[in-house]
C-alpha cells in the first residue's frame, strides 16, 4: 500500500513536469502551427542555470528560480526569430521542424561544452523532510510539485481566459488574418507565446533539479516525452494534456516498477502511435476543426 | 476624409491597380463596383496598409498615410470589414466585439466597452442573444453583423466594407445595408466594395466601377444607375 | 525536328551514362591509390549514400522528414549480425533478413501515422530511433547490451573473403545501384505522383493518386535501404554497439540529404562527402554536434534547395535553351478520341443526378436541399453571386467536403463521395479555383501525373526502369503532349510550371484533369485571370470536349462566355437553387439579375 502511494505522487510529480512541458508546445501550437523540437533541451537548460546558480553562483533560491526562467523565456524569443519566423510557412512546412532541431543539438553541445558533464540537485527550501501519509514517505520537495504545477496552471488560465494578451493569442490561434486586419502585429503575439512557452520550460527545468539530477542529455528525451503527452491530449487542449500528463507520470512509475523499465519507453511511444491512428486529434478533443466555405 | 490619387500595386507581374483616384467625405458613402479580380479588395488593402501601394498619394483627413503599417492607419480611425467575414470562430461573440477595441481592457476602458456593447446590441439585439455563444455557431447573417459592428466598437472615422452582402439571404441584406446607411449618417465616411452594384449604389453618393485595376467609369449615385455601361462592365464582358 | 530533339536528348542520355561510368570507374579504382584510412573513410561516405539515398525518396520525394533513419539501420546491422554470430548464417541471406526486418518495422511506425501527417510522423520517427537506442542499450540477450556485438564474419563469396577493399567495391555498386534506383523512381508515375502529393495532397488526390500508398512506399524504399546498409556496416567493421545509432547519427542523416539537396538524385553524394570529410579537415574532437547543428541552420536559411539543387536551379534556365522546343502534331479524329473515356450513354440522359444536398459550416448554411440534374455531353453552368455557395457544391461533388444530407446519383449508380480519389477514381475530374499545379514539376510531367491511374505501373518495374515500363513511360510522353496539344498550350513543356504566366496555369490544369480520362469535368472558374484570347480557346476546348462525349460543369463569372458555351444554367443564391433553364431564359430571368445586382427596378428594366 505505501509502495503504491509512493509512486503514484513520484509519478504525479513527473507528470506535472511533463505536463509543464507540453503546455510549452501547445501555447505556440495553437497560436501558428508550429513549436520549439528543442523544448526539452530548454528544460535542461533551466535546469542547469537554476543548479548554476543557486549552488555554484550562491544566489538565493528564487533568485535562481526568477533568473533560469527569464534567461530561458528570452532565449526562445530569439529562437522563434530565428529558427521560427522564417520558416513558418503554413501547415505543410517542415523546415522548422529541422531549424529548431538544429537548435536542440547546439543548444545541448555547447551546454556540454561549458557545463561538462557533471549533474547535481539544487536543494529546494523545503529541505529534505518526509511527509508521511499511510506508512508511506514522500519527500516534501518531490510533493510540493503539484500545487506548484496546479497554481502555474490556474494562472495560465486566467491569463488565457482575462487578459488581453490571453485573447489576442486566442484570436491569432483562430484567425491570423482577422487579427492583421484589425491591425495587430500577429509577429509580436506568436513572439509573445514563446516566451511563455520559454518560461514554462525555465520553470520545468529549475523545478525539476530541486528533486532530480539534471544532466546536459536528459533534454531529448524530456522534451519527446512532452511531445508524446500533447499528441495523446491533442496538442490544442491544455487541460487534457495536463490530465495526460499525469496520466503517464504515473502509469511510468508503475511499468517501471512492476514491469520494466525498458518496456516503458515501448509502451509510451507505441500509445502514441495507437492513438495517431485510431485519433490523429487526440484523445480528449471533441472538437472538430472548422473549414472555411 | 479620404483621398486616394494615382494608386498603383502590383503583385509582381500582375499589376492590380493601375492609377485609381477617389475621393470620400465625411459621412458619405462611396461605392466601388465591378468584376471578380478588377482590384476592388486591392484598393480597400491598400488603403488599410495590408498592401504597400508602389505609386499615388493616400491621405486621411488631410494626412498622408501612403505605405502606413494596418497597425498605424487602424490607429488613426480606418477600420476594414474583410470578405468573407473573417469572425473569430472559436472565440464568443463578445469576445469578438472587444477584438474590435484592439486595446488593453483598464477600468476606464472596461465602462467605455460595455457602453459600447449596449449600443451594438441595441442595433442588433440578436447578437445580444447570442453574445455568450461562440461565433462559428451564428448564421452568416449574424457573422456579417458581429464583424460590421466589430470594426464600429473602435469608432472608426473611416469604414472600409469589402462585400458585405455575400452569400447572404436578401432580407438580411436589406437589414445590414440599413446599417450601413445609418452609421454614414452618424458621420462614417464609408468606401463600400460590393457585387451587388444596384444596391450599393442605392445608398451611396458617388459611385466607382473598376474594371482591370483602373476606374472605367465614375459619378453620382443616379448617373451610374442609368448608364447601360456599367452593367456591361460590372458582368466582366470583354 | 523532332528526331533531331529526340536525338539530342538520346546524346544527353548517353553522356548521363558515359559520366556516372567513368566516376564509378574511377572510384572503383581508389583502393589502390590511398590508404586504409581514407578508403574507410570513403567506405563510410558509400554507407551514407546507400541510406540516404532511401532517405531522398522519403524527404525529397514524399515531403517526410524522418529523424529515425539511424534505428533501422540499427535493425539491420542487429538483426543480421545477431543471426550470423548466433547461427553462422551467410551474410548474403542475413544482410537480406535485416533488410525485410527493417521493412517491417518501419512499416510498423509508418502505416499508423502517415495518416496523420508530416510534423507527427517526423515527432513519431524521432522517439522510434530514441526508442530503439535504448532497447539495444537494454536487451543483452539480442544485442549484447552497451558494449554490443563483437567479431561478426566478414561476407564471402566461395573461398573469397572480403576485405575492406572487397567491401569498398561491394559497397560502391550498391550505392551506384541505389542512385539508380532513385533517378528511376524520379522518372516514373510513383515518382511523380509522390513529389504531386508533396506538393499538393488535394490537387493530388483530385488525380486520384491517393497520399497513402506512395508515401507508404517512400518510407518502405528508405526502410529496405537504411537495413541494407546497415547490414553491410555490420560486417565490414566486425563490431557494432548501440552509440552507433543514436539520435546524433539520424541527424547527421538528415543533414546529408538536406545539405547535399533534397529531392535530387545526386544530393546525398555530396552530402555525404562533406559530412565525413569536414569534421576530419576541422579535426574537431569537441562541439561536433554543434557543427552540425550550425551547418543545419545554415543550410536552411542559406541553401534551402541544398547543394545541388541551388547549383542545379543556376544552370538549368542556361542549359535548357537547347532543348525547349516540343515535338508538336496535328492530332488525328481516331488519336483525339483514344484520349477520352467512351462515352458511356447516350447524351440527353442524366450522368450525374444530386438531391436534397445540405452542408452546414458552424452556423453557417452553405448549402441548402440542392438538387440538380446533369445531362451527360452537355456543359452546364453554375452562375451567382460569390459566396453562394457555387465552390462549396463543387467540393462536395468532388469529394472534397461531405455533406450533411443528400443523395448523389453517378450514371444511374448510387454515389457517395467518400474522398477526392476514389471519386476521381469514378471518372470526375476537377480543376481548383486557384492554380493548384505542382510547381516542382515541368508542364509535361503534371499533364503525365494525371495519366498516373491509367498506366498503374508497378513500383518495382518502376525501380528498375524494365522495358514495359520504358515503353508506357514513352506512351504517357506522348497522351500528354497530345494533350497539350489538344488544349492548344504552345509553351515550353518541360519548363517548371512555377514558371508558367496564370493564363496558361490554367490550361495546364485542365489537361492535367482530362489525363484522368474523366467522363464528367468540374472546372471551377477556369476564365479567371484569362485574357481575352484565352477564353476564346477555351470556349473551343469545352466544345471540342463536349464533342467528345465528355460532360462539364462550369462555375464561371464571365457572363458572356456563360451564354455562349452553356447548354443549361443554373443559378445558386446563398446556398440554394434559384432557377435552372438555358442561358437566354436563365440570364434574364429577374430574379436572377436581382441576386446579381440586387434591386427589382433593373430586373424590371431589362425585361424589355
């Protein structure tokens, strides 16, 4: 029984990461078809800035925390000028595909270079303290993931559903050509997206190294991950990748242990697969997309 | 209010505008008519700045806005309503209309929208009914009304309307036309692209038919509407 | 002339020939000229070749980025040293297993997610490389774990052992054949009809070529050939292990065929030259990937045609003033009527019969109880204000949109339009409202895919170029310079219809319909952008089709041409049917000119 408490929150907090992670790749999605294949290795990133910094650095912890994200956000604004803007050429080009790829590998190669290949955790201020529920122990730090995730999640939200930014992104997701006609910039709104998209990376990355060794080639595999949970939700619906992304934490953490671990890859990615054919949409997306007469 | 001279665009070989001039005053409404591809959209883009014309003048009260970004000209009060309708359709009707507002919502602002709803949901009480739905579900009658009173939220000076009768049952093109001669006289300026010559011509002053990106023929309202040229030219004969 | 044409182009051909020979022949040679160190060097660029040249049918034929190239080499090289270490199997029949293992398994990824499409297949193919890392890093018992397999036999023939220079050879006729293969491939149907499908899915499928079967055979080329080389790799170099085939190796892949140029023949060469000889000229032990990385980038914002396909665009408008004029003839009655379908009944009678078709968008309600009746051998129109709805039943005819509601009836035969290929499978043949040519291909070539479905030639006589398909590729040359002809097109044909002014666009297009040998044609506003002489020529190919037993449907804006060349007229105002009749009765009809022009006072003055 403890057991089984115990993975379902580690899976839980996995999940959230993974969660976090996909709602990158959904924010910029939506807004114009395309999103950022070096995800993960930004996650890696923040990551090792956040450990750069809190520990080598001695910055206070939310310093770190602040720092990895924004220095993480402002980077994408520079890959979506770069390795996006150009390329975005409607539903059936693929070069960004390949540019942010390109920006992927550099990224984790120079990451290499000047980081080497040493991996630490930074310690999160909620120390290394047990919870105990049920004769079970979780440590506070892998639990405190959830509300955290949860509150990023409400605030995302309401940013999406009040503020006027959370509408422009809607509207460029909908109809890009109304929003230039109405003389809004739809450059500056999908730069907009990816920054945020950016910073849920920052945030997943310095998040994760409070609990988890962060290494320069955990970013790949990370970010297919997250890839994976957008597909199963359908990239276009955040709270379905969220419950997807539970979902998997969780079912991982129990192959893992009652399985294997080498079967967990195949079965995650051959869920994919399955769900591509059966629901090219996704899993939860009732909705059908709108043709134009 | 608008005065267009000598525009030229063209789209690499195609030349789609070939020296147009126009002139629009305040509140008063100006037709422009003739065949599919004759340039009508190119004109209202141009003006709009979603086109950079290659040669003439455009100003706006007087002002020069030639070659201005959409985001510049929208600023200065012209407003486009697109063919098509162009509707955010996943988005809901009020939150289509606050699109139109293209500013950030404070607590000023906040008062001056939903006074601003009031009045576009006293003019069209059947997007009031609708205002929590999202805009895919309306009819096409009721799209056309949500972007025509989408593009009167920021209080244009100037309202550009490209075909606003398309596909559209004529009851419900006798309603927005209504509209539009309502909001001219309230003081619009208002150029009007549309298919349907005789009824645009029925509430505008003067009237332009443009035949292969150049004005064939131009004059009042009653002039063109006796001039057997102009169904000859609108139907695209050669 | 024409003998002359042809004639040059039999010397083209043949200096094509006497080139690659004499390069093979050269390279052939290398074994004796460097050392061991570059000849494996040059071993491993004809590794690179072999893979990525499957890898060019895939990405520059079929549009598909594959970013897991390295994990079906990895299935080759596993599966067919494990069998030959494990059971002392031949390589021969090893190297063969690996190949359809690989087969196999790409089938596995491909077959469910071609449907889906281009970014998640590539998402899908990067997890299956990343995937299948790690199961060889794990599975010890089949793979011997991180360290992998060690001592694998080198192949044999008799009491001949090869070695690295026996291996070099062997390899440089494998990928000298795979470049043949490929260049064949370009020059048939499924080439064409996968670089159409690329290009265009609609106006592909519209030709009833359909997406699945040629992208699935692209992926299936690459896969054959990534297990082949692995294979080979695997007993040229005695040892593997899982490092071999990471991620990194699946990059360097790409970067080959998009470097060297994606969708030519000779590209992956290139490519995979620079890619092994660069980081030894650089000596770069650190940031490799970097590197690569960076050549990416730059190859995408400088060179998106890659190397040989920017060198390519340069010569090509220089070189090919030698060889634009066209073969031109004057088409016999008997050689005009074989380019038709017979006709299939009688004119006068019903071909294609709709009703109570209804189609809503959202809220909108596009199409309202249409029902209509077209006479076989007759041109009918669709006239009416935009947005009334003319496009949308066209699509929904064609297959395009489904309906709502409604019956269809083709030929007396229950229809339902399920998509746009098996529709144009039943003999409807449609153009777009706007150019949907395939701009990578030359007039000729978009006029022959839509021959495509007729010749049906099979994609391993395709492969091999075999002489029945020599003769029917020659045959599809000439149906669709008669066609051509027959349309009255007089440019240059084997100019990329990229190039082509709009007018001829146009034309094009309906010689490219009219391959599928419809019996009913759906043009849809073919006279938009046309000049006035134009239209003329088309008004004589409607009728000269008519004449030929063809029916057309016409959605067309030019009122006069629509009076001239209609047998009936219909006319739609927002969604629904307002009248049916002849030209005189229907175009003059008030109610008609008040959806036109929308006031009852003109309806009334042009009564008289």
């Amino acid at each position: 029984m403890s057991l089984i408490l115990q993975l379902a929150i580690s899976g839980l907090s996995v999940g959230c990461l993974y969660a976090l992670i996909a709602l990158g790749y959904s924010l910029t999605f939506v807004v114009n078809g395309t999103l950022n294949m070096s995800q993960g290795q930004l996650v890696m990133l923040g990551g090792v800035l956040m450990f750069g910094f809190a520990e080598l650095g001695h910055l206070p912890f939310f310093v770190s925390f602040m720092l990895a994200a924004l220095i993480v956000g402002l980077l994408n604004l520079g890959i979506e000028r770069l390795a996006i803007r150009k390329f975005d050429k409607g539903v059936n080009s693929i070069e960004w595909v390949l540019s942010t790829i390109a920006v992927g590998i550099i990224i984790q190669d120079v990451a290499l270079y000047v980081n080497g290949p040493d991996e630490g955790v930074t310690p999160s201020p909620m120390g290394d303290e047990m919870l105990r529920i049920a004769g079970a122990g979780i440590y506070w730090k892998e639990f405190v993931f959830l509300p955290v995730v949860a509150v990023l999640l409400v605030l995302l939200i309401l940013f999406y559903k009040k503020s006027h930014w959370g509408l422009w992104l809607r509207a460029t997701a909908d109809n890009r050509t109304a929003v230039e006609i109405m003389g809004i910039s739809s450059n500056k709104i999908v730069a907009v997206a990816y920054v945020l998209s950016g910073l849920l990376a920052g945030i997943g990355g310095a998040l994760m190294s409070t609990n988890y060794a962060v290494s320069v080639d955990i970013g790949l595999p990370l970010g297919l991950k997250a890839i994976s949970v957008a597909i199963l939700a359908g990239v276009n619906n955040p709270k379905g990748i969220v419950a997807a992304g539970l979902i998997l934490g969780i079912s991982e953490a129990f192959i893992g242990q009652y399985i294997s671990t080498a079967f967990r890859e195949m079965f995650v990615y051959g869920l994919v697969i399955l769900v591509l054919y059966w629901k090219p949409m996704g899993l939860f997306n009732a909705r059908k997309t709108i043709v134009k007469v | 209010m608008l005065s267009i001279k000598g525009l030229e665009v063209r789209y690499g070989a195609i030349h789609a505008l070939k020296g147009v001039d126009v002139e629009l005053k305040e509140g008063e409404i100006a037709a422009v008519i003739g065949s599919n591809g004759a340039g009508k959209t190119t004109l209202l883009q141009a003006v709009l700045g979603l086109v950079r014309p290659n040669a003439g003048v455009i100003e706006l009260g007087g002002k020069p806005i030639t070659r201005m970004s959409a985001n510049k000209t929208s600023n200065l009060g012209v407003s486009l309503v697109p063919e098509g309708r162009e509707v955010f359709g996943t988005l809901t009707v009020t939150e289509n209309l606050r699109m139109g507002l293209k500013k950030k919502i404070g607590s000023v602002t906040k008062r001056q929208f939903e006074k601003e709803l009031e009045l576009v949901f006293e003019r069209f009480p059947r997007l009031h009914e609708r205002r929590n739905q999202l805009a895919f579900t309306l009819s096409g009658g009721e799209q056309q009304m949500l972007v025509l009173s989408r593009a009167m939220i920021s209080k244009p000076r100037l309202l550009l309307l490209d075909e606003p009768s398309l596909g559209l049952a004529p009851i419900i093109v006798n309603e927005i036309f209504a509209t539009i001669n309502e909001l001219a006289y309230e003081g619009t300026a208002i150029l009007l692209v549309e298919q349907m010559a005789h009824k645009a011509l029925s509430i505008a002053k003067r009237g332009y038919v443009v035949d292969n990106g150049s004005i064939a023929l131009q004059g009042s309202s009653t002039a063109l509407l006796n001039d057997d040229r102009m169904i000859k030219a609108y139907l695209g004969a050669h | 002339m024409i003998q002359l044409i042809e004639r040059s182009a039999g010397y083209r051909a043949a200096a094509g020939w006497i080139v690659g020979l004499a390069a093979i022949g050269m390279l052939a040679a290398g074994p004796w000229m460097v050392d061991t160190y570059y000849l494996n060097l040059l071993f491993m660029i004809g590794i690179f070749v072999i893979t990525c040249t499957g890898m060019n049918i895939l990405i520059g034929y079929c549009g598909i980025v594959s970013i897991g190239h390295a994990g079906l080499m990895a299935i080759g090289a596993y599966m067919s040293s494990f069998l030959s270490t494990k059971y002392g199997l031949s390589f021969w029949s090893v190297a063969l297993i690996g190949m359809v293992v690989s087969l196999l398994i790409g089938s596995l990824i491909a077959i469910p997610t071609i449907r889906a499409g281009g970014v998640y297949l590539s998402m899908i193919t990067i997890a299956f490389g990343v995937v299948i890392h790690e199961v060889l890093i794990r599975w010890d018992a089949f793979s011997g774990g991180p360290l992998g397999i060690s001592g694998i036999a080198k192949p044999q023939i008799g009491s001949y052992t090869f070695d690295l220079k026996g291996m070099y050879i062997f390899v440089l006729v494998i990928s000298a054949t795979a470049l043949l293969l490929a260049r064949n491939l370009r020059r048939s149907s499924w080439g064409r009809s996968m670089i159409a499908t690329k290009e265009n899915e609609i106006a592909a499928a519209s030709l009833g070529i359909r997406k699945f079967a040629v992208q699935y055979a692209g992926f299936a080329i690459s896969s054959v050939l990534a297990g082949l080389s692995g294979a080979i790799y695997a007993h040229a170099n005695s040892f593997i292990s899982p490092d071999t085939y990471n991620f990194q190796t699946s990059v360097q892949l790409v970067l080959i065929v998009i470097l060297g140029g994606a969708g030519r023949v000779l590209g992956p060469v290139i490519g995979a030259v620079i890619i092994v000889f660069l980081p030894e000229l650089l000596d770069m032990e650190k940031l490799r990937m970097a590197l690569y990385g960076g050549i990416m980038f730059a190859v995408l914002f400088f060179l998106p045609k890659g190397i040989v396909g920017t060198l390519d665009g340069w010569l090509s408008p220089r070189l090919r003033r030698y060889a634009s004029a066209n073969p031109r003839q004057v088409l016999s009655p008997e050689e005009a009527k074989a380019l038709f379908a017979s006709p299939v009944r009688a004119s006068g009678q019903p071909i294609l019969m709709l009703e109570g078709i209804q189609k809503h968008f959202g809220g909108l309600h596009a199409l309202k109880d249409v029902s209509l009746t077209v006479e076989a051998g007759t041109i009918h129109s669709l006239v009416g204000p935009n947005g009334a709805g003319k496009t949308t039943l066209l699509n929904v005819i064609s297959g395009l949109y489904s309906s709502d509601q409604g019956h269809y009836t083709l030929r007396g035969q229950p229809l339902i339009p399920r998509s746009l290929s098996a529709v144009a499978e039943l003999g409807i043949a449609r153009t777009f409202q706007h150019s949907r040519l395939f701009k990578e291909l030359t007039v000729l070539e978009n006029v022959m895919t839509g021959l495509a479905k007729r010749a049906q030639s099979g994609l391993g006589a395709s492969l091999l170029r075999l002489p029945g398909q020599h003769r029917s590729e020659r045959l599809m040359v000439e149906t669709s310079h008669a066609l051509l002809d027959l349309i009255g097109y007089e440019g240059d044909r084997h100019m990329p219809a990229s190039q082509l002014p709009y007018g001829h666009q146009r034309m094009v297009e309906i010689a490219r319909a009219l391959a599928t040998a419809p019996s009913l044609l759906l043009l849809d506003e073919p006279a938009a952008g046309m000049t006035a002489l134009e239209i003329e020529q088309l008004e004589q190919l409607l009728r000269k089709l008519v004449g030929h037993g063809l029916t057309v449907i016409l959605i067309e804006h030019h009122m006069d041409f629509v009076q001239r060349v209609s047998d009936t007229v219909t006319v739609l105002d927002f969604g629904k049917i307002i009248g049916t009749g002849s030209p005189e009765q229907m175009l003059s009809d008030p109610r008609v000119i008040q959806a036109y022009l929308g006031s009852e006072e003109v309806a009334a003055s042009a009564e008289h």
